[in-house]
C-alpha cells in the first residue's frame, strides 16, 4: 500500500559514502532530507510556539499517539479539525503508534498477538491498542505520516525473545497496512529484530514485500551502545528500497544523526534538543554548554557565534541569570537555541550531500566535538 499523494525524490547520493540528499513530498508540504522532526507530544513542542518553531528551520513534526489517545482524545482533536488545525502547525505531521509504550512503560503493558493493552499513567484506565486500532486513532488524528504498531524490547534481551518481537511485528504491520484507509495519510514500516543482522535483514525483506510508503529502523537507543546501534545501520539500511525514506525513531545526539546520515538515513526525530534546553544544556560546535557554569557569568558571546535564533541575540552571562533565576524565559530560549542548532546542522549535511562533501563535513563535525568533550574532561568535574 502506498498513498500516492506521497513520494520522495532521491537527488543524490554522497560519492564518498551512504549519506542521501532527497525531497519527500507530502500534501502539507515538502520535507528536504535528511530532516530533523521536534517532538511534540502533546501536540506542542514544549514552549514553544509554531511560529518560533517554524523559525527553528523545522519543516516536520512528530506528535505522540499514546499521549493523545489518552489525552484529550483523538475523537476531540479531530473535532477540533484534526492535528494540523489542533496543534495550528501547519507543516507535515507524523505520529508514532504508541509501539515505544511497549518498551517505556512495560509494567503497565501485557502484550499478546491481538495487541497490547497499556494501564493509563494518567488515570489507570485500560487501553486496548491493537495494530488496526493505532491505524484508526491517527486517521483520527489526520497526520500525513502514521507509524504501524511494533513491538520494541528493551537491549540487552535473549534471542528468542527479541525474535518473536520482530516476527509479531511483521505480522502486526501486515494488518495495520490492510485496515488503512486514508489516501492522504502515508504509513511506515518498523523494522526491528535488536543487534541481530539476521533478524533485521530477514525483518527488512518481509516489510519490503509489504510496500510501505516509508521505513523505519525501530527498537534502538534503548539500552546499546553508539558502536552497535551504528553496527545495525550498517546492515539494515542498505537493505531498504532506495526509493523510500528511512527513518531512524527516537534518535539521538548530533554525532548519532551525522553517523547515521553516513550510512543512508535521511529522517530522525528526539526529545534531546528541548528537554537539554530545559535542563541548561546548550549545544554548540564546541560541544554542550552548561548554563548554570559560573564561568559563564560573565561572559558576554552569544552561546554560538552566527546562530540566528532569539537566545543568541543575548549575552551567555544573561542567559545564565535566567536559569539562576528561575525564569520561565530561560528554558525557552534554550530549547529554541537546540533546535535551531539541529535544522542548522541537518541543512549544513544537506549541502555537503549536494556537493558530494559529506566525508570531511561529518569529519570536520566531530572533530569539534570531541575537542570540546577533550577539554571538559581535562577541566573535571
Ligand atoms: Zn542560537
């Protein structure tokens, strides 16, 4: 099943590795990959306003279907006109399925093959979330992209157990695909199958034959390491169709989302950039900066010299007093600084994909990075 108001048109391919430039149509619009989707759980990107988020550079956002669905309720937003007129973004919309609740909050899910029923972390009450019903909720919901229910295991796991979760999976994304309905809403593939190759290439070829609009590479950042998740890219991307956007869920630090652009991912979504803003941390090429740092006090630079977003017309020294002080101004301006420096970072490796530069610029990228984290660790704790 693909809707065909979707398609995504590969430009090019970096010379020197996997990295792809393309353009993934859909009806609210384009999205340039690689791309970078802000989380909006609850339909809001936290403290942040469409406007200043579409200022960020972002073009896409994810909204969270398991928050929704219990909260206010996906039959009141789309009486409210749906996501789009609910959130007032007027940019492409994904949702998740409600499948990482499986893994995020497994003491309150029992799973079996019909779906997986979730105890409310609201009000207790019991939810039945089966393949066809996660389908039906965002059709409710209206967003352009909706995910198929998986079923993710938390790493390290036995390989029986993580083998049984990819093969549910499959069988779940077969029945998501033959109960959706909406030709203006496309619908990805999960892949799973933990650190096992196996497991992924033989997960990989069934949704292939299932024909998804998109793919993606689900069940990672949830307990390995960096090396292996890049191990796991390595094998799954290369066996998904050239044709179709890959997507790689809930990922990550800014050196993941270069590594994995390395090797053929074009879209990523994470909550790092607004809950570090919350936090204090400021990314920037010289790595995180801790805004609650006294050596910041008195300084007078932008937190990165050339950033075009509202934190950095101000002073570091003054962002500081914010958080010393508990304004409310503090976190946001944070979380807007991260996400511009996210859309900045993924347009810069736009760019570099275009001219075939993408080796040196990923070089140049964690060289800074690893320099900062270097002269962090010499300063101690
Ligand atoms: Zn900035």
């Amino acid at each position: 099943m693909r809707a065909s108001a979707f398609r995504f048109e590969l430009h090019n391919v970096d010379r020197g590795c996997a990295a792809r430039r393309g353009t993934f149509h859909t009806p609210h619009g384009p999205v340039e990959m690689p791309a970078f989707m802000p989380v909006g759980t609850q339909g809001a990107v936290k403290g942040v306003t469409v406007d200043q988020l579409r200022h960020t550079g972002a073009q896409m956002m994810l909204a969270n279907t398991y928050h929704l669905t219990l909260r206010p309720g996906e039959s009141i937003v789309e009486k409210l006109g749906g996501l789009h007129a609910f959130s007032g973004w007027p940019g492409p919309i994904l949702t998740d399925s409600g499948g990482f609740q499986l893994y995020s909050l497994a003491q309150m899910t029992k799973v079996s093959e019909a779906g997986a029923v979730f105890r409310s972390h609201i009000d207790g009450r019991s939810l039945e979330l089966s393949p066809e019903r996660a389908v039906a909720i965002q059709e409710a919901l209206a967003s352009d992209v909706a995910m198929v229910l998986d079923h993710v295991v938390s790493l390290p796991a036995a390989e029986d157990v993580v083998a049984d979760a990819m093969q549910r999976t499959v069988r779940w994304a077969r029945r998501a695909r033959d109960s959706a309905r909406r030709a203006d809403q496309a619908l990805f593939g999960i892949v799973q199958g933990g650190l096992d190759p196996e497991l992924r290439a033989e997960c990989a070829a069934a949704l292939t034959q299932l024909d998804f609009s998109g793919y993606a590479i689900g069940g990672l950042s949830v307990g390995e390491s960096p090396a292996e998740m890049y191990a796991v890219l390595d094998v799954t991307a290369p066996l998904l169709p050239a044709d179709r956007p890959r997507y790689l869920m809930g990922v990550g630090t800014p050196t993941d989302l270069l590594e994995a652009v390395y090797r053929g991912v074009d879209l990523f979504d994470c909550v790092m950039p607004t809950r570090n803003g919350r936090n204090a941390m400021a990314f920037t090429d010289a790595g995180g900066l801790r805004m609650r740092n006294l050596s910041l006090a008195e300084d007078k630079r932008p937190l990165e010299e050339g950033c075009p977003c509202p934190a950095c017309r101000h002073s570091r020294g003054y962002l500081r007093h914010l958080f010393m002080a508990r304004e409310m101004l503090g976190p946001i301006l944070l979380s807007i600084h991260n996400l511009t420096y996210y859309q900045r970072l993924l347009a810069e490796a736009r760019a570099a994909i275009g001219r075939g530069e993408f080796v040196p610029f990923r070089q140049r990228k964690l060289a800074g990075w690893r320099t900062a984290a270097a002269r962090a660790d010499r300063a101690g704790p």
